[in-house]
C-alpha cells in the first residue's frame, strides 16, 4: 500500500507514472484471481463489497448467447443487507428462499421457488456473517443452472477462512471484500466466472476503467493492499483455518462449562472456523457488549448493527429464533492473531459478565413478580 501511495501516476495515463500504477493493479488482479481460482481477466475492481453486490444484482446480467433481462431475483433469507437490497431488481420481482433451523438454505425452497421462474438470478452466500453457517452452494448452483438461472454468490465473509474457488462453487459472479481478509476498509471485487458474463447496465458509467464495468479513476492503494491481503489469506488458509477452529472448539467449550443453558447458534452445520454466535436467555446483546468492553474485549451483536442501533437479527429471525433470545446474541470473531491466551481472556471475562448479568436479570425478574 505504501510503496502504490508513492506513485503517482494515473493507472490510465499513459505515460511511464501512469503504466507503473497499472502495473500495480494488473499484478494485484492475479493474485486476486488465484484467491477465487478465476481469470485475473475476469476481477473488478470496486469500492466495497456491497458495491460488488450492488454490480452483480441487475436484471441487465446477460450471457452472450441470450440477451434478455433477468425475470426475479432469489435470495435467501440471510443475506447481507447489500443483498437483501435487491440491487437493480424492483421489490415485486424479488422473492426469498427459506433456511433451516440451522440457517442452511433450503435446497426444496429453493428449486421451488425456481419453479415459478423462467430466467432467475440467484444470490446465496456462502458463508453468513452472524452465523459462520457455510451455505450448500455447489448443490444450490446445480438446481440455478438446471432451471436457466445464473447464480451469484457472496463469499466476503468465507474468502481467506475456507476454500473459495468460483468453478466448484459453481457460482456465475462472486463479490470479495477486502477489509474481512485483512485488506483496508474500501476495497472490493466482483468476479465473473468467465468473459461471458456482460453487465449490460454497469453501476457506475464514465471512463472505461476495469473493461467498461465499472468507471472511475482505480483506488491503486486500495487494490494493492486487498491484493496483498488475498496473497497472505491464499497462502495460509489452510494452516489459519486449523488455528482458528481449535481457537473457537476450546471458545465454545468454555461458554458451555461456564454457562450450560447457553445456545450456540448454527452448531448443528458446518461454520467458518472462525465465528461463534451465541446468547444466555435473559442476558441482552447490549448490556454483554458494553460490559465486555469494559474488560478490554471487541465482540459484537450478532443483530444488524448498521448506525450504532441494535436492530433484530433477520437472520435468527429466519432461523425461527425466539426474539427475546435473539436479542441476546453474541457474535465472537476470532482472526489470525488471536492466541489461546486471549480465548483465555475471553472466558475469564465471560464467566464474570454473564454471571453479573443473569443475577441482575433475575432481580429484575423478580422484582417484576
Ligand atoms: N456481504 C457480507 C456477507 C458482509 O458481511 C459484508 C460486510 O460486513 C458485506 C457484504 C459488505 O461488504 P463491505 O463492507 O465491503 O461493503
């Protein structure tokens, strides 16, 4: 990132400044590529994965062969806001599928809800962002393209902590974050699965930056350092998966010793190695966070927390979680640096808070009696 800030050239001047940048973005597209097992061709470049996601969802997603706009929009009832949006598809030609009491997609919602279509664009995630529950893509991917659909998948939260490769996921575009691998807060990427895929209406129009699907002057930066983040998350995925999932197994063997009425979230499917979310009936999410932080530790609530304002958790909603429980919900990420010390950390000030929390709960309770 630093050795980009230096340059200063524009990536589309054409001068010896100009190609150096470039060269930067066109180096960081590999690796970005290698990360998703695409074409460096086939990265674009944008400003966050929710423009990423706003790029993919538009009726105007064409294939070479068939140039008609796309009829509905699926998505699943867990998607991140920047889905749950719709992109460009109006509200009536949205439709959502089902999930599981784990909060697994439900392959039968979903070729159901495929009956009724004849040229869909699907988006399933591939890992949820409250849950870490890793979604059943490929098998999802198989039913889209049976039934004429294309498939997008959002894969910002499952990049760098699970094996994310666009052909056996079978995913037509695939958006990357770059700040939920390590890279700076401002950077994203939508990846086509091949040249085939065409944005007939692009987001943004003006210069021909990134092949005319998505103008304005490239955050060299920016890409440099997501590229260099997708480089590190590439190399050792394998080794930082282990890592953080024997992190979250000891984690969630502590909350369950401390606390046995606790309930983990999504425990019954596989997760991403790094996430737990949980809550303790009675103990609510903003109380917890607050006095968790008073004790040194970041953890959030697993409900949407867009503008500082606890809102109900969708997600646990679509799980048929109860709302007084979901309003309980905890969410501890763990990362690359986190050390058995700080799990450590962790339950020592759980046992604390919890125990304060349930006792001042069940006053309130009482008194309330
Ligand atoms: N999709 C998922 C699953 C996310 O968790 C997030 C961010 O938290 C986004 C999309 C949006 O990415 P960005 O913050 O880069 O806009």
């Amino acid at each position: 990132m630093e050795e980009a800030l230096a340059l200063p050239g524009n990536p589309s001047s054409v001068h010896a400044e100009g190609r150096a940048a470039l060269h930067l973005i066109e180096h960081a597209r590999e690796d970005v590529a290698r990360l998703v097992g695409a074409r460096p061709a086939d990265v674009i470049f944008t400003s966050s994965g929710t423009e990423a996601n706003m790029l993919a969802l538009s009726p105007a997603i064409e294939i070479a062969v068939e140039k008609k706009p796309r009829d509905k929009l699926l998505i699943s009832a867990i998607e991140h806001s920047s889905v749950r949006a719709g992109g460009r598809f109006a509200r009536e030609a949205i439709a959502d599928i089902a999930v599981d009491a784990d909060g697994r997609v439900s392959l039968a919602a979903l070729a159901d809800a495929l009956s009724r279509t004849s040229r869909p664009l699907v988006s399933i995630m591939l890992a949820n962002n409250e849950t870490g529950v890793v979604q059943p893509v490929a098998e999802a991917a198989a039913l889209v393209h049976a039934a004429n659909g294309l498939l997008h998948v959002d894969a910002v939260q499952a990049a760098g902590r699970i094996a994310c490769d666009v052909t056996s996921l079978g995913a037509d575009l695939l958006t990357l974050s770059a700040h939920k691998i390590g890279g700076p807060k401002g950077t994203g990427a939508l990846i086509r699965a091949n040249e085939a895929i065409h944005f007939a209406d692009p987001l943004i129009r003006g210069g021909g930056q990134e092949r005319g699907m998505r103008a304005g002057t490239e955050n060299v930066a920016g890409i440099a350092a997501f590229a260099a983040a997708a480089a590190a998350a590439h190399r050792q995925l394998a080794d930082e998966a282990a890592h953080m999932l024997a992190l979250r197994t000891e984690l969630e063997a502590g909350l369950r010793a401390i606390t046995p009425q606790v309930v983990i979230f999504g425990a019954g499917a596989a997760r991403l190695p790094n996430t737990t979310l949980f809550a303790l009936e009675g103990v609510k999410a903003e109380t917890a966070i607050i006095a968790l932080d008073l004790e040194g530790i970041a953890v959030s609530s697993g409900a949407a927390c867009s503008s500082g304002k606890v809102q109900p958790s969708h997600v646990l909603a679509a799980m048929g979680v109860s709302a007084p429980l979901a309003r309980g919900a905890l969410r501890v990420s763990l990362g690359w640096i986190t050390t058995e010390a700080d799990v450590e950390r962790f339950l020592n000030a759980w046992r604390k808070v919890a125990g304060a929390l349930s006792k001042c709960s069940k006053e309130q309770r009482g008194v309330a009696a």
